[in-house]
C-alpha cells in the first residue's frame, strides 16, 4: 500500500510538473482558482498528506521552510498593517505559503530518492516539446502587442514566461542527452532543438538571449574530463552556442527588439521603477511596507498605475525590509553553497547552471516569489548534495 501510495505521489509531481507551462491555459475563465496544473499540484499534496512521516523531510528541509515561513509571516502582517480598501493584494498571499509547502515536499522526495531529479528534468522537457508541438499547429498561440511590437502569446502566457520555459528546456535537454541519463534514447530529445530555438526568436526575449548564451557557456566550461577532451567540449560548446545565439536572433521580433536596446541610452521604465522602489524602502527599511504598502506606494509614484519592481531582491526589501531580504540572502546562500558541494562531488555542473538560471530569473522579476518553475529549481538545487536516506527505486519499476 505504501509503495502505491508513494509511485502514485511521484507520478503526480511528474504530471504538475509536465504541466506547469500550461498554468496560464484558462478554457474557463477559472484560472485564478483551478487550472490542470493546479489539479495535479492538489493531486501531489494529497498523497504527501497520505504519507506524511516519509513526504515532510524535518532533519534538512525543515529548519530552511520555517525561515521561509517567517517571510510569509511578515509579509502578511505588514500588507495588514498597510492594508487599504483597493488593494488587489490578498494579505494571506496563500501562492506564496503553497510554493513554500512544495519546495519543501519536493525537496524531501529527493532526499528519499535522488533519481527523481532526472525525472523532473525529463518532465519539464517534455512539457515544453508538447508546447513547441501544439504552437506548430497554432493551437494555443496568439500574438500580443507590446509597445507597438508583436510579441508570442501561449494560452495566456506571455512571451517572457515562454521565453524560460523553452530556454530550460534547452539547457536540460543538452544535460540530459550528453550524460545519456535515459540511454540512447537520450538523444532523441535533440530532435527537439531547432523549434525551440526558434520559439525562442519567436518570443523577442532578450533575457532568455542573454540566458542560453550564459547557461550553456558555463555548462560546457565547468564539465570536468581530461584536457583533449576539454578542448573538444569548449570548441563544440563555442560553435553550439554561436549557433544558437544566431538562429534566436534570426527571428525578427528578436532582431527589432535587439536593436532597439543598442540604440537605447537608458533602461526604460524599469530605472525609474527600480530608483522609486529604492526609494519607499528606504522610508521603512527594516520590516518594509507588506505587498498592500509597496502597491499603494508605487502607485502614488506612478499616477495610479502598479509596476512590480522587476527584481526580487528589490521586491523583498520594500515588502519586508531588511529582515525580510537577509532571510532571503541566507537561504540563497544555501542554494550556491549546495550547487557548488553537488559539483565538487559529482564532476557535474548542472547545479550550477540551473543556480544561474535561478539568479537571472529572480533578478528580473519581483513575481518570481509566486513562479512554481523556480521553487521547483530551488528544490531541486538545496537537495541535490543530501545522501540517499530510504525510499523506492523509480528506475527499477
């Protein structure tokens, strides 16, 4: 009984995690309160619930989520503190303590089993390939406009959001194919690479640019094998990633968008709303305004209109201030110090390339702390270095 219990768990993980890059897909205009992704994100909850003592890992896991828990905390008596009638804000903000409960049973699934890790990288890949698939045949796909450029929409995702989706993709189906994680049939996912790097183009996402350039630079620097063998992987990485980097920007969303910021002197709107949430956290720069403050705060700066700070850091000042932000800072040391451990023990630099992935995402968007994809990334990150513990062999079943 316990170990259908525990296949049928993982299995949900998989499906939510297969899922996530259609959380925005809404046939029913009930996106906000249940969509599929959210089905097998419950489904996965129930059955941890099931098997409580072997889901809820309380050695390891534990001591991080209550400090996470204590930004929830203070973020939620701040945004009561600061509470006001047109707020859009829930003060619970209950995305944030369900994204918290779900890295805490990914990360104890993990510590059980270690293998699941190449299962949710599989997941993930295909998700996106089931993605590229549909965007094919134009199921799912629109074109939105954004000052005055037509940029990919996917069932109610933007093009940024795509955008990670697909540069994840990439990188993890480079990793899993190079280190053959499933066999042979590894290299079947190769085929997958030309339409995303075109859907990338498609998205005008100068970040995801920057991103799969950075990602696979450092995947192919930091792999550790003879020097013959170095030299080959740095040159093919090279000409890979110039390959690449070529066929993004061979999109012409892509190549306007470029050129628009070789042209530009200044960073757009995004200086002005870094400097002016700078500024309304310096005014309560030790436990912060709460998400309801920071709203109507930036909004009195922005003549009605609310602007996410496009930055966690930033965003976890003004919410929660310097407590808040140190809390933050503590945790993602873990998250650097556990990349770095799971390299120097394993010769293997995907961690590290999936930390930078994580920092870029996070250095972009203050959103970021409600994202699902990036609190799966930082389960998997904090419990790659911990040993194998009990549990059961997916591989073998």
């Amino acid at each position: 009984m316990e170990r259908a219990l525990y296949k049928t768990k993982i299995a949900s993980l998989l499906l939510f995690v297969f899922a996530l890059p259609f959380s925005y897909w809404d046939p029913l205009g009930i996106a906000s309160m249940f969509s599929i992704t959210k089905a097998f994100g419950f489904m996965y909850a129930i059955f941890a619930f099931l098997t409580f003592k072997s889901s809820f890992e309380r050695g390891i896991t534990l001591p991080v989520v209550r400090l996470l828990l204590f930004i929830w905390i203070l973020m939620a008596i701040q945004s009561l503190v600061h509470w006001w009638y047109n707020t859009r804000f829930s003060i619970m903000e209950f995305s944030l303590i369900q994204n918290i409960l779900l890295f805490w049973l990914i990360s104890s699934d993990i510590i059980r089993n270690k293998k699941i890790i190449k299962f949710i990288f599989l997941a993930i890949v295909l998700g996106v390939a089931l993605m590229v698939a549909l965007s094919s045949f134009g199921i799912g796909i629109s074109l939105e406009m954004e000052l005055g450029e037509q940029r990919l929409s996917f069932f109610g995702a933007n093009s940024n959001n795509i955008a990670v989706f697909l540069s994840l993709a990439l990188i993890l189906i480079i990793y899993l194919s190079y280190k053959k994680k499933f066999g042979k049939k590894s290299y079947l996912l190769l085929f997958l690479v030309l339409p995303i790097l075109s859907m990338i183009g498609m998205t005008g996402s100068r970040s995801a640019l920057i991103l799969v350039g950075l990602s696979l630079l450092c995947f192919f620097l930091f792999f550790k094998t003879k020097i013959w063998k170095k030299i080959i992987l740095l040159s093919f990485g090279t000409l890979f990633v110039g390959y690449s980097l070529e066929k993004i920007v061979s999109s012409e969303i892509m190549a306007k968008r470029i050129e628009k910021t070789m042209h530009s002197q200044e960073l757009g709107p995004r200086g002005e709303i870094w400097s002016s949430a700078f500024n309304i956290f310096l005014e309560k720069p030790v436990l912060g305004w709460g998400q309801t403050g920071y709203e109507k705060q930036i909004m009195n700066n922005f003549n009605g209109i609310y602007w996410d700070t496009h930055n966690l850091f930033l965003y976890l000042m003004v919410t929660t201030g310097i407590i808040g932000i140190t809390i933050f800072i503590f945790f993602l040391f873990r998250l650097i110090k556990n990349s770095w451990i799971y390299y120097k023990i394993n010769a293997d630099p995907i961690m590290l390339v999936i930390l930078l992935f994580y920092l870029t995402n996070i250095s972009k968007t203050g959103a970021v702390i409600n994202n699902n994809t990036m609190w799966v990334l930082a389960a998997i990150i904090f419990s790659s270095v911990y040993f194998y513990q009990s549990g059961i062999d997916i591989d073998n079943d």
